[in-house]
C-alpha cells in the first residue's frame, strides 16, 4: 500500500485501486471522493428502485431479481445503443436517392437555392400593434361601468391586441 492508505475507508481504498488497475497515476485526492459520491448516489437510485419494484410485486424485502431488475432498468434509460449497421446503410440509400438541389450560377463559391441554406433568417421579433386612441376610449368607457377595479388594463384590449411578426436576414457590416 502507498503513503497514507492506512488512513483510508475500504471503499476509498477500492477506488484508488480501480483508478490503479486502469492507468491512471496522477489524479487529484478529490477525484476519489467524486467517484465515491457518484458511487452512493448510484447505488442509493438502484436500492430505491428495486425497494419500488419489491413493493409493487408485493414482497416483504428486495431480492436479487428486484436489483437486477433496477440495474437493467438504469442501464436502459441511461445508455442507447446505437442502430444495426444494416439500418444506418438502408437510412443513407434512401437519403441519397433525393438528388441535391442545382447550384446557382454566379460569381464566387456556386451555393444552393436560399431555402436550402443556413443562411436565410432563423429568428422572428413579435411586434405588438396597438389600437387606435379612439377604440381603447370607449373600450374603457364601456368596462369602467362593469369593471369593479378599473386600474386593471380592460381584458378586452388585450384579446383586440394583435401581434405582428417580422424576420429579415443578417447583413454583414460594411467598413
């Protein structure tokens, strides 16, 4: 054992002997107490979830199969596999059937028509209109009568507000 293992609990001990066994000599002392912390939290999800799975199958205490069962589920939502080879060459033949678009004429680099670039507008601005001075008048003419707290906007002026939506293309800044 090295310098200062004596001081060490079992499981800090098994990290620095995981950490060993792969390579890795240099590390700082706080990468083991991460390893520990994703370790407990890692094993406190499956103990809870196979204790879900023991209640739910009506059982007095979690077995193996309940652990099992909470290991394999995690596995599950945490990693995907990727698709056969098979599907990923049958996705390509059938995305490489549809031609590419013909290029532009002109001067410089030939690119494709603007819809199929990154180059056209991706954002839009909402652009609230607002009524004319006369209608909202007699809006509040009209709810100030109904309305018990007339210092709230008229909720009729809102639902007439309409909103207008506007994109237009980044230029580049001429110098």
């Amino acid at each position: 054992m090295a310098e200062g293992d004596e001081d060490l609990p079992r499981d800090a001990k098994i990290v620095k002997s995981l950490l060993k066994s792969m390579g890795v000599e240099d590390y700082e002392p706080r990468v083991i107490h991460q390893f520990l912390e994703l370790w407990y939290r890692y094993v406190v999800d499956v103990l809870t979830d196979a204790q879900v799975y023991s209640e739910h199958a009506g059982k007095s205490s979690i077995d193996c199969d309940d652990v099992k069962l909470a290991i394999q589920s995690k596995v599950n939502f945490s990693f995907s596999q990727p698709p056969p080879r098979e599907v990923l060459l049958e996705m390509a033949r059938n995305r490489n059937k549809i031609p590419l678009p013909k290029a532009t004429p002109g001067p410089g680099i030939p690119l494709p028509p603007e819809q199929d670039t990154l180059l056209t507008p991706n954002y839009q601005l909402a652009i609230p209109t607002k009524q004319p001075a006369q209608a909202v008048e007699e809006t509040e003419e009209d709810d100030e009568t109904t309305d018990p707290n007339p210092s709230q906007e008229p909720k009729s002026v809102l639902q007439q507000q309409t909103t207008q939506r506007v994109s237009f293309p980044l230029n580049k800044r001429t110098r």
